[in-house]
C-alpha cells in the first residue's frame, strides 16, 4: 500500500529522475542530481520500500496485435460513480481510471485482449450496468513516447540528459511471446527494478538469459514507468484535453505538446476529438497558462475540451489506495 507522506525538495528530485528514467542506477541519479551516492539510496530506498514510488512495466499495443487500446469516457449517476470507478479499477485491463469533471464521469484506459472483449465491454457490460448512463469510446491508434522521460519540471534539461535516458525502439514490431516474456512481463510488473536475478529466479531461466531477455523486451514491448502521487511532487492540478486537429496535422501536432514539459501522455485516437492529451501542473494559473499561451500557438488546434482530474484511482495498472 502506498504511504502518503510528505516529501521534501531532494526526494522530489530524486522522484523525478525514476519517472524520467525509471531503471536509472544510484550512481546515475546522484551523478545527474550533484548528490552522493549514499544519499541517493539513503532516501530512494524508503521511498520504493513504502510504495510511495513504484516501477511497474506497461505493456507496448503496437508489439502485441492482438491488444485493443481503448480510451472510454463514461457518465455515471453520481452518487455511484465511486462503486463504477472501484470496479473498473479492479479490472485487469484498466490502465488508468480517473474522476473528471463535476463528478459524474469517469476516464478509462484499457487494454483489451481482443475484438470480442472489447466487444463484450461495449456491448453487454457496460449496458447491464445501471449506474452508468452513457459512454464515448476512442480507439488510440498511436500514443507519442516522449512523455516517458517527464520530469514534472523538477529537473533541468541538462539533469534528464545525464540521466542518460533510454529512449523506445522507433519502430516497435509485432511480437510472439513466449512463455519465458510472460513470465519476465509479469515480473516486471510487478518489479520494474527487479535484478536480473529476481527475474531470472520466478520466469525460471539463469540471471544472464534474464538479462538477455529483459533487455529485448524493455523500450520495446514494454515501457518500464514510475508511479507516484504527483501531489507529493508540487503537482496541484491535473486534467485531460480532448482535442480536435485537422487530420493533415496530427502526427506534427501530437509530437509537439507531447514535448511541453506539463504534457504527461498524448495520444492520437478515433472520434471527433481526435488527440487525447494529459497534463500535470503546478496549480490552476498554470493550467490557463498551458490552454491560453502554448495552445493557442498551435494553429492546427480547433477545439479543446478541457477535464479536470478530481481523483485517481488507478495509474500504469497500478491501483491507487483509497
């Protein structure tokens, strides 16, 4: 269970250099951050023993063809809107499930396994559910990897960079697990730092072949992520922008906000508001600073509906605690 616990200015930076580079050694961190050594792992170890920062691994759509990534928007009666989120969030397949708005809607990312559970889900059961009342679904057809080494603005660009952060495979192919990447993707998320020989030791293959191994899926099949209540870190505000763009646009669009430092995900989806983007920032003036300044200079830009983030209860796959 995660231990909410106030955190001061070194532990956020060094909670930022995991969410940046989440596999990053103690001598990497305290290199980039002008620290030693023993301090970096004097105040991390704590941290990721108490669950307060968690690395988990996220699995990659475009190397398993199989997997649907799905982005639902559902209106629910308030007053069982917490019961719906619960047990969306209890679902293995949910990414992420957040409270919008005024209360009453409820954000979901899922990971389905197929056409017929996704078809299963939209067609029987979310209509067998009578606390919801109706639901928008948008397939991400392309999500941009560059939020990956967000740093919330805690650290500088020259600090990230000497972090030495690992970027994804530019072109992710379709692959074939096999027993042994199960059982590694399985370790690795519930471990994303786990040695080599942890890993080696629960997929039930020597600490080389796990090196081998893991080293081939991780930036590939799968993205390792950090995980931390980014209140802890100054973040007082989040939100999603539903955004329409003009087609010819997306891609030159989508890879630009994506490298705005308050940008934590963007993603190219189905339906009328064709770029799914969320951002973390510091209070309310920053946020109308984002959607007044720096939208406002990307013309291609039509309309923003903006979703504030009332509540998380799951991120990266990871459940939140109550």
């Amino acid at each position: 269970m995660i231990v909410r616990q106030l955190l001061d200015e070194t532990d956020r930076r060094i909670a930022a250099a995991l969410l940046a580079v989440p596999l990053a050694s103690w001598r990497e961190v305290a290199t980039a951050l002008s620290l030693s050594e023993r301090t970096v792992v004097r105040r991390a170890g704590p941290l990721l023993h108490a669950g307060t920062i968690r690395v988990t691994a996220v699995r990659n759509p475009r190397c398993f063809p199989g997997l649907v990534p799905l982005a639902l928007r559902i209106r629910c009666r308030p007053r069982q809107i917490l019961t719906v989120a619960a047990a969306l969030a209890r679902r293995p397949d949910t990414v992420w499930v957040d409270l919008l708005g005024g209360g009453d809607e409820l954000s979901t990312v899922l990971f389905l396994d197929g056409p017929e559970a996704r078809n299963t889900l939209l067609l029987r059961d979310l209509p067998a559910t009578k606390a919801v009342d109706s639901w928008t679904a948008h397939t991400l057809l392309q999500a941009s990897p560059v939020p990956f080494g967000w740093t919330g603005g805690l650290l500088t660009a020259a600090e990230a960079d000497a972090l030495g952060r690992r970027p994804l495979t530019a072109m992710p192919t379709a692959l074939a697990p096999d027993s042994v990447d199960n059982a590694l993707i399985q370790a690795l998320t519930a471990n994303g730092r786990a040695s080599y020989i942890e890993l080696g030791r629960q997929a039930g293959i020597t600490p080389l072949v796990a090196r081998r191994r893991s080293d081939r899926l991780v930036g590939h099949a799968v993205r390792l992520v950090a995980e931390v209540d980014l209140a802890l870190l100054g973040i007082g505000c989040e939100a999603l922008l539903w955004i329409q763009v003009a087609p010819g646009a997306l891609r030159r669009t989508a890879s630009k906000l994506s490298n705005h430092p308050r940008v934590r995900f963007a993603a190219v989806t189905t339906g009328p508001a064709n770029l799914l983007v969320a951002v973390a920032a510091e209070d309310l003036d920053a946020l109308y600073e984002l959607l007044t300044d720096s939208l406002d200079a990307v013309k291609s830009v039509s309309a923003i509906e903006t979703t504030p983030i009332l509540r998380t209860f799951k991120r990266a796959g990871l459940l939140r605690p109550a």
